[in-house]
C-alpha cells in the first residue's frame, strides 16, 4: 500500500465511501436507519485508514534513518476523545464537515458520541498525551508506553450532594482506535524465586524460576503529528492469561475455578489505579508496574537486535524517559536482561542502564514519593529486589568513600530505607539514571535544595529543569475554535507549530475593534459551555457574568476549600449590600476526589451544600451563582477553558509541581488568580506582573509559617469576614439538618495548624479578588490583559518542553517531515 498524502485526506468523495463501507463491512450494519454512533464508527475508521499508511511510511524513515530512538514511559495517558484530534492535525476538519453534513450529520455531534479514553487521571497523564502530539509533530522518533486499562479512574457523579464512583467503562462498545499486535505477545513473570547456578565458565549467574505467567499483548493508538507528516503511537500493554480455562475442572462442575486462573492474571490491566489499600490491591499496583516495563523492555530489546546482537551501542540507539516513580522499577529489570539473559558483566550492565534512562519527578508530595515494602517486593519480584539490594550495597560505598562517618547521609540516600524496610523507588530513579528533571523552576529548585539535596551535591549537573507545556493545537485550535479563528485571521496560522508567534498579537491588545472581537470569541464560548451545563446539570448559568472556574484533582493543598471561603464571604457581603459594586460573578468548581480521600469528598459536599444554599437565595439572584460541574475530564475541559473568564489556580505555594490547567486557561485568554507557585511563577514572568492576579505567601514563606506554628484561631479573632464564613459552615448553615457535616473539616484547619495555610492566604486572596472585581467592571481593560495573556505564552508550547527533553536529555535531532 503506497504512502497517504495530503491529496488523500482531502478527497472527500473517497472519504464518504469509506465510511459507509466500513458501516457495512467493518461493522455489519445497515445505512438505515441513521444512526450517530453507527456514522461515528464510520468516520473514524475511515480516519484510521489514512492514519495507518502515514504511520508505515513515518517507521520506514525511523528504520531509514538509524536514529536513536525515545520511549517515555508513562503509568498514564490522558488524551481524551481522538476523533476531532485526528482531524484537526490531519488538516481534515473542512472536508470532513462536508461528508458528514451530506450524510445527514453535523461532525460536531458524531465528535460527541466518542467517550474519553480511560487511560489516565490528571496532570500527569495530560501531559504525557500532549508530549506525545509535540513528538509527532516535531518528527522525533518516539513511542508512549502504558496500559491499555479496561476501565478509568471511575465516572463520577454527585448524588445527594455527594461524590458516587461508577465504573468507567470506556471500551464497553470497543475503540476503533485499538489496534491489536496478537504477533508480538511477551511473557511477563511474577512470584517464584531466583536460583543460584555457575554458567560453563564458572560464573556465579541467577536464573528466575517457578513463576506464574501472564502475556502482555501490545496494543497501539496512533498519533498524528500536526499537518499529518509523521504518525507515531501509544504502544498500550493488555494483560491476558497465559492459560486458558481449564477444561477438567469445568466438566467436573467448577465453573469458576475453570477461569480463575484467567480472570486473575488478565485484572492487571482491569483497572487504572486500583484501591492500594489492602494488601491484594498493593501488590496488584506493583504488578501493574512491572508489567509495563516487563513488556515495554521486551519490545525494546527485541527492536535493538533487529540491527544485531550487540549491546555496545544500546544507550546511544535508546532513551527511555521515565514519567515519575511508577515506571522505575524498570532500572531493575533492564540490569536482570542485560546480566541473567544477555550475561554482560555488571559494571558494564550497570553503565549502559545510567546512560539509557532519565527520570522526571513530578511532585514533592510523599505519596507520589512512592515506596515499596521489601517483603513485597521480594514475594513478586524475586530477582528485582536482589538487584535492587546490590544496587544500594554498591551506591552506598560509593558515599561511603566521599563522606566517611557521614551515618546520615548513608540514611538519606540508601535506596532501601534499613529503618522501614522499603525500598525508596525515587532514590533508585535517581541512582539509576544520567538525567533528572523537575517540572517548573520553582519544583526543580525545591528538588535540589531540599528533597534531594543530598543527591543533588554528589552528582553535580545531574538535575535539571524542563518546565511544562502544552500542545496548542489541541489546547487552542481545537479546544476554542472562535478564539483560534480570530487569531489565525490577525497574524496568520504560524502559531499552530511556532507558539511564540502569538507574540504578534501584543499590538492588537491596544486596538479597541480587536478587543471587541476578542469579548465576542469569549462570549461565543461561555454560550456553548452554558448549553452544556444545562444540558449535564439542568442548571442555567448566565454567559453575562464573570466565569470563574477552578477545575483540577481534588486535594487539601489545591485549596477548593479556599475558593469556598471566598464563595461564602461574597454571599454574605451582597446579601448585607445589594448594591455594592462587584460584576455578577458564576463559580464553576469540578474535580474527582480518590475514592478513599475522606477529606477531599467531604470538600465536594461543602461544596455542593454551599451552591444549593447560594442558588436557592433570592438575595444574590443574578449576582451569584456556583456551581460542581461532575466528571471532570478532557472533554469537559475542551468546554470550560475557552469559556473562563478567570483562572483559580490557588496551591499553597511550594506543594504544586508545576501545573498544565493554568497554561491551557491562560492561552486561551482567562487571567489567572494564583499563589506563587509552581508554573504561576513562570507565567507571572512572561504575560507580566500586571497582568495576573497574585496573592499569598511565598514557598519559603510557608515553610517558615509551618515552622513557627501557625495560630489559626488568632487569624479568626482578627478578621470578622473569615470567622463569619466558618461559623456558617461549622454550625449547619448550609445544611440545617446535619450541623455537624463539615467538623472533620473545620477541626483539620482549627486544631491541627492548617498546614495548607488557608486562613493565612484568606485575606490576601479576598484583596486579589477585589482587584478581579475591579478590572472586570471594565470590559475594555479586562480584554487588553486578556488578548496580552494569550499573546505572552509562547513559552508554555509542549513542542518547546520537547525540544529541550531531546536536545539536552535525550540526545536526539527531530527527523522532521
């Protein structure tokens, strides 16, 4: 089959035919009745057609090309739906209006029967599929890894005001995104033990024996670059058993016992971040992980030998990167390939896996500071934790020599902590790699100078910095097609590959018609975002006011609880002045709480008890209006970015890594209320100080709050707006019949030292609020910081955070087209 070209995409007589043969043949179904997600399937496998021949004609350059080549490893990948994606960066989105417009359809509305791909959870998994498009485009030959999870995090809905999770079957009508490799099955191993034996010249060797097995089937998601020249993948791994049911016990009526042993290997890839409360769930997360590497390493070597049997040059043909802790395990298990299976020496084993990884660290938070008890490990991964264990005895002499009779440090920095018994994964990415990079600069300071200081100073030049990005072209120009229009019409479509053209735009922040245009983009949004709430939620929401949206993972140090202070202190200032002089305001708050964070679900209540109340009171009628937008995903996103008018991005500074929600809000033109902290920093420096609406303390300023002891009780004595705002809450004002709900709340903030520091921020952010309230009364003025918000975020491309992965990690050119 020749090569696509562009030619191709574009001929829409051919298009048509592909998609009502594929409903015929592919799907065996009739062409009538119509039916949307029938025309949907359609469409996207005649999509996936044209991506399959560009993405063998872009491997035969990778093979061509002998380049080296990137695999970024990744427990998640959150690329939402693929459908208007593909299209975008294919350059179809005309031609494929057209078809679908003859056929009786609108694409918006096929684009709608796609579900989210439950691949991932948050920020990690985000970024990872906008690195993914920014490796496609730039033409770096690269693959995601991960797993092909049957099911997301979970589907969330609010009943009765409270978090529900619903299993989010997001395959339940397949993908036709999915396509199976049955050829290249792996054999992936758990349990067992490792046995002891000299090799014909004497050498002691380790073999791995009597373990249980699983196959890891690879599945890929294709993934067009920009403009449609080079296609690459998400290789996803699918568990299945290595046996199948067992017949004999079937016919002697054990009907569950005959696929037992199949049901339990194949929950590896069941469902993404299982509960690692128990026991069981603990070491299905660690299975999870080593499955992926497992696999993933399989395919590496296995894609090396096609260019001989040597290892010599591995490190400079492979890069892996791996995307925080989870994947690290992967240190391990290339140094038990290349000693057990390929028999190099240690040392040299050794020297290529320091040359071949790179590790970021995504967060200073001491649950994502993952950890793995040694008895665990041991019964799972037999083998591992003897190479782990030889790892550390061999670093630690290393200190040793450098820091004689330093026991602390030894402490510090041993890979497996001797006090817990657990071996401290982190520590391995770092000893085990040549590169480690934090995510912000105010992240990556924080990671030399505090976290991993110790390390810091014994491999100097180690760590490094790579701040976040995003990819415009989901994130600009196909998230807010308005917006893109304006700007595409005013300084040319270049800013879809080079972000730092929106530069042009700085000018037209001064011209009056411009600014008029650019409220018009904005309100064109909020309409289609109120369409969309009223049609999830029944809830009308008002595009005439101010939009003020706070959307990301629920957790204490993000600070919703700050964001409902406020909400509470505004409804109590326009109820006692229903003049006073604030612009109508809508809160719109959405985020997912882990299934066992307490406090985070207990926030969402408040939250939802606080809109009911606020809602319901004819007194702030049109001047105030909150709402919990449920499930938050990246569809949702791709609805509510656009439409923001103000961007809450609130952390207490120093626990945020960097954040992606505040590029993608401040791109497309919302201003952003923050703390210093991480990303906010950088975007304060680039759109300027007057432009972003900063408050609170500072990262070494809650450190030093922290330290001191803070007294929050002495901050309610001395502001009578903050004391008012909790005693509603703690005394049942929002929900009279259970005035008790939100104690765990108050208590947690009152008598244990608020160590999110709220009631230290909550002055400072009310006085930023009042300057948001301020500058929004003046339309003219808000827009002129909005257009110069856009205009100033070039800086946040992922294409740039790639360049710099490659250039100065990886050690790779970009093929280009």
């Amino acid at each position: 089959m020749p090569p696509a070209s562009l030619s191709d995409f574009h001929d829409l007589d051919s298009l048509g035919e592909d998609i009502r043969r594929h409903i015929l043949s592919n799907l065996g179904n009739d062409l009538y009745p119509p039916d949307p997600f029938r025309y949907f399937s359609g469409l996207a496998y005649a999509i996936r057609d044209r991506l399959i021949r560009m993405w063998l004609a872009t491997q035969t350059s990778y093979y061509d090309s002998m380049s080296k080549r990137l695999y970024y490893l990744s427990m998640e990948f959150l690329p939402g739906r693929f459908l208007m994606n593909y299209i975008t960066n294919m350059g179809m989105e005309a031609g494929c209006r057209e078809v679908v417009s003859r056929l009786g359809y609108a694409l918006d509305d096929l684009a709608e029967e796609e579900r989210d791909a439950g691949l991932g959870n948050g920020g990690l998994g985000r970024l990872a599929s906008c690195y993914m498009d920014s490796i496609a485009t730039l033409g770096i030959p690269g693959y995601g890894y991960g797993i092909l999870y049957d099911y997301g995090l979970f589907h969330q809905t609010i009943v009765g005001g409270w978090q529900e999770e619903q299993a989010d079957n997001w395959r339940r009508h397949g993908s036709p995104w999915v396509i199976d490799r049955v050829e290249h099955l792996y054999e992936v191993r758990f349990h067992g033990r490792s046995e002891p034996y000299r090799d014909d010249k004497g050498n002691l060797r380790y073999r791995w024996v009597d373990a249980d097995t699983v196959m890891a089937m690879p599945c890929d998601i294709l993934i067009p670059g920009y403009g449609g020249g080079q296609v690459t993948n998400m290789r996803l791994w699918a568990a299945t058993s290595s046996q199948e049911f067992s017949l004999r016990d079937f016919n002697q009526g054990d009907f569950v016992g005959a696929m037992q042993a199949k049901i339990l290997s194949e929950n590896i890839s069941k469902v993404l971040y299982p509960n690692d409360e128990p026991v069981a769930g603990k070491e299905l997360r660690l299975k999870q992980q080593y499955f992926l590497v497992a696999a993933t390493l399989r395919d590496i070597v296995r894609r090396h030998k096609k260019s001989g049997p040597s290892f010599e040059g591995f490190a400079d043909q492979v890069a892996i990167q791996l995307n925080d802790t989870h994947p690290t395990i992967a240190v391990a298990e290339l140094m038990r390939v290349l000693v057990d299976e390929e028999f190099l020496g240690w040392d040299e084993a050794w020297d290529i896996c320091r040359r071949t990884f790179a590790y970021t660290n995504h967060t200073v938070l001491p649950e994502a500071l993952e950890t793995w008890p040694m008895d665990l490990l041991g019964r799972v991964l037999p083998r591992h934790l003897q190479i782990i264990t030889e790892i550390d005895r061999r670093f630690l002499a290393e200190v040793a020599a450098r820091h004689p009779g330093d026991g602390g440090k030894l402490a510090r920095m041993a890979i497996i902590d001797r006090g817990s018994s657990r071996v401290r994964m982190a520590n391995l990415a770092i000893v085990g790699s040549h590169a480690v990079n934090g995510v912000a600069r105010l992240h990556s300071d924080i990671l030399r100078e505090s976290v991993f200081k110790d390390f810091d100073a014994f491999y100097p030049g180690k760590f490094t910095n790579v701040t976040n990005g995003i990819t415009p072209r989901r994130w600009l120009l196909q998230a807010n097609p308005a917006l893109a229009r304006l700007i595409t019409e005013a300084i040319g479509e270049d800013w879809t590959r080079d972000l730092n053209e929106l530069q042009k735009l700085v000018p037209l922040a001064g011209d009056a018609a411009f600014r008029e245009s650019w409220r018009a983009a904005k309100r064109e949004n909020k309409k289609r975002l109120a369409r969309y709430v009223l049609r999830k939620t029944g809830l009308g929401i008002n595009p005439d006011t101010l939009f003020d949206a706070q959307f990301k993972r629920m957790h204490e140090y993000k600070r919703q609880f700050l964001n409902i202070l406020h909400a509470v202190t505004l409804y109590n200032r326009l109820r006692r002045d229903p003049g006073l002089a604030v612009p109508p305001r809508t809160v719109l708050i959405g985020g997912k709480a882990a299934p066992g964070y307490f406090m985070a679900k207990r926030i969402i209540r408040l939250i939802t008890a606080v809109s009911e109340k606020v809602n319901a009171d004819p007194a702030v009628k049109g001047r105030l209006r909150l709402l919990f937008l449920p499930n938050y995903c990246v569809s949702q996103a791709e609805k509510v970015i656009p439409a923001a008018d103000l961007s809450q991005q609130i952390s207490t500074a120093g626990m945020e890594a960097s954040g992606t929600g505040n590029m993608k809000f401040a791109v497309n033109g919302a201003l952003t209320i923050g703390t210093l902290d991480g990303a906010n920093i950088e975007i304060m420096q680039e759109v300027g100080e007057d432009n972003i609406f900063i408050f609170g303390l500072t990262a070494r300023e809650v450190e030093a709050a922290r330290a001191n002891g803070v007294d929050p009780r002495r901050r309610l004595r001395d502001d009578p707006e903050l004391a008012e705002a909790l005693d509603m809450i703690g005394r049942g004002y929002f929900v009279p019949g259970e005035p008790d709900l939100f104690a765990p709340i108050l208590d947690n903030l009152l008598n244990h030292g608020d160590y999110y520091c709220v009631t230290a921020d909550y002055r400072a952010y009310l006085e930023a609020q009042d300057r948001v309230n301020a500058l929004y009364l003046d339309p003219e003025a808000w827009s002129r910081k909005s257009i110069l918000n856009t205009a100033n975020m070039g800086y946040f491309s992922s294409d740039r955070a790639v360049l710099e992965y490659a250039r100065n990690i990886w050690h790779i050119e970009p093929l280009g087209e």
